[in-house]
C-alpha cells in the first residue's frame, strides 16, 4: 500500500471522527477558546464545521483566514495543509508547509511525503526527489501525523478559555468600579425648595455682576456727578432718594441720550433691602462733585424724572480702571452689541 494510499486512509478516519463526535463541542462555544480572541475562535470553528461536512475549499478558506489573523499558530497551518490536500489546491498547501517548516520545525522530517507529493503537482521535480525517497522509508512511522495533529486541532478548537485568575490590584480595581457605578446610579438627594428672595436678582444680591449688568442695561455710559435735587416737596429718605444729576462724558451701549442725565439715586441695591440702624440722609451719602461712575441704565425712558439704575445702588460703579475693564470686558465678549 502506498504512503499516498495511507495517508487517504488516516485521513478517512479523521473525518469518522468528526462525523460521530457532539457537535456540542464546537458549535456551543461563544468565548475566544484557547485563541485569545472571540473572531480568531470563529474562524477556527467555522473551519471546523467546513470539515465537517465536507467543504473543504470553504475549510481552507477559514484556516487561510485565521493564519492572517494570527499567524504564529501552528495549528492552523496544519488544518490548511489538510484541507488544501483534500481539494488539491497546491498552492495553499505549499503555504502550509512553509508554515509549518517556519513555526514547527521539527515536525519536516516527518512531511517527506506531503512535501515531496507537493513539489511533483507544482513542477518542482529536482526538490521533490529527496523528499519522495525519505518518504519511502518512512512511511509506516509517519503514516498518521498529519492525521494525529488535525486531531489535536480539532480537540483544540473545541476547548473553552481558561478561567482568568485576576489579580488583587485587578479585583481592588473592579470594586472600585463597581463602588462608582453604585454612586452614579443612586438617586439624587431631594432638592430643597429655594428661596425666592434668593434667586430673585432684584429682591437679593443675587445678580451683582458686571455680566448681568451688561444684558439688563439698555443703556450704559461713563458719567460725571454734577449734584442733586430732593423729591419735589419731599424729605429725601432711605426709600425716597434725591434725583442725581450726571452728565454723561463717554457712552458705552445704548441709544443716543441726551447728555444730561437725571438719576433716581437709590441707596439700596435691591428692592425691600432693610435700610442700615441709624441711617440718616446727608452730604456724606452723596459722590463728591465732579466725580466719574459708570451708569447702568436697564430703560433709557425716564420715568418720573429720572432714570433708574440697575438694583439701584449697584447700577452706579466708580469710573476707575479696574472697573472700565471689566465693562470693557462684557462689551468685547458679546462682540460689541449695542
């Protein structure tokens, strides 16, 4: 019987195997097995199954497919050299030979015949000699390798990954993760019921910025203080300012005023504001004459004769550089909008 002949018959055999073994083995594995990875394992499988059934073409394909993924299995190369020879494609076993030469290399000396039966089908005839006749003397001990490593194959594709050992940084990890997730995923506390009086910028300081003032104020401009006149028949009081007189020397946003510009001069810088213990009007609580402050005018309509200020008191800002910079500031930021 010829080492061709043998070969066929172990080959057979292989294929017994395969047509009475559970599929259960291979077909219920969903991990990445003993590959290392979940689309590596697929292939294997699938070139299993190729087998199986006897789609060798489709078989070849699937090792082909795994060996790019990974080329340093040396398994797969004999699956290829395998399916190659069932369906005669040379060209891919001679890839599975060189494969095999490279990752396994003790494994040549007992492929004399599959070397020398695939340089004959390709026209290397001179290369093929001394592998024909190493064949001839050792066909019966290497009758069932090839056979005997698509076994182990086989049994290799079927087994399922190795448990993971993690290790204490890994699981002190893992808690922390899941400690996070716990956090992230409780629900939030209750939220407490804000006060009004707090939120609302005209009845709190809530809102003293320059920012606020920018988009409150329809009209803004530097000012110089000229004096005062009280409320017509009145007392000037804490509630009950004098009307300011300014004259406004640089303009800022707005429509064009005119330069004299009445003020409703309000001590308080929001509305109910409680009026400080002994508090009485004098000469002391108005700016000295010829002073420059900066107007922030949320309706440039007058209204009983003045002007109102942004939360009163606040709308008035000294004209120092500091405080010309950071109005400068909100106008550049909003691109200059008037």
């Amino acid at each position: 019987m010829s080492k061709n002949q043998l070969v066929q018959i172990s080959l057979a055999s292989v294929l017994t195997i395969l047509s009475t073994s559970p599929s259960q083995a291979i077909d219920t594995a969903d991990d990445a097995g003993v590959f290392g990875s979940i689309t590596l394992a697929k292939q294997a499988r699938e070139a299993v199954k190729a087998i199986k059934a006897g789609n060798y073409a489709e078989a070849a394909n699937a090792y082909k497919s795994a060996i790019a993924m990974n080329h340093g299995i040396k398994e797969f190369y004999y699956g290829l050299l395998y399916a190659g020879q069932k369906i005669q494609a040379w060209d891919q076993v001679s890839l599975a030979l060189e494969g095999i030469a490279e990752q396994d290399p003790a494994a040549k000396a007992h492929l004399a015949y599959e070397f020398g039966n695939c340089y004959t089908k390709t026209g290397r005839y001179q290369e093929a000699i001394p592998y024909l006749k190493a064949a001839l003397k050792n066909a019966d001990k290497d009758n069932t390798f090839v056979a005997d490593k698509v076994k182990e194959l086989i049994a290799m594709t079927a087994k399922p990954a190795p448990p993971v050992v993690k290790t204490p940084e890994q699981l002190k990890r893992e808690r922390e993760i899941a400690e996070e997730l716990k956090r992230l995923n409780a629900p939030p506390p209750p939220l407490e019921k804000a006060d009004e009086n707090e939120v609302n910028i005209y009845k709190s300081k809530a809102g003293d910025n320059y920012l606020n003032a920018w988009l409150a104020s329809e009209w803004i401009g530097v000012c110089e203080y000229r004096g005062y006149q009280a409320p017509k028949n009145q007392k000037i009081l804490f509630h009950n300012p004098p009307t300011a007189n300014f004259y406004w020397t640089e303009w800022i946003k707005g429509p064009p005023l005119n330069h004299h510009l009445p003020v409703k001069f309000k001590f308080y810088e929001y509305d109910g504001a409680p009026m400080p213990a002994g508090w009485t009007f004098g000469p002391d609580k108005m700016p000295k004459i010829g002073s420059k402050w900066i107007i922030f005018i949320p309706n440039a309509v007058p209204v009983e004769g003045g002007f109102d200020t942004y939360k009163g008191s606040f709308g008035r800002q000294e004209a120092t550089d500091e405080n010309l910079g950071k109005i400068l500031a909100e106008k550049e930021s909003h691109h200059g909008q008037q």
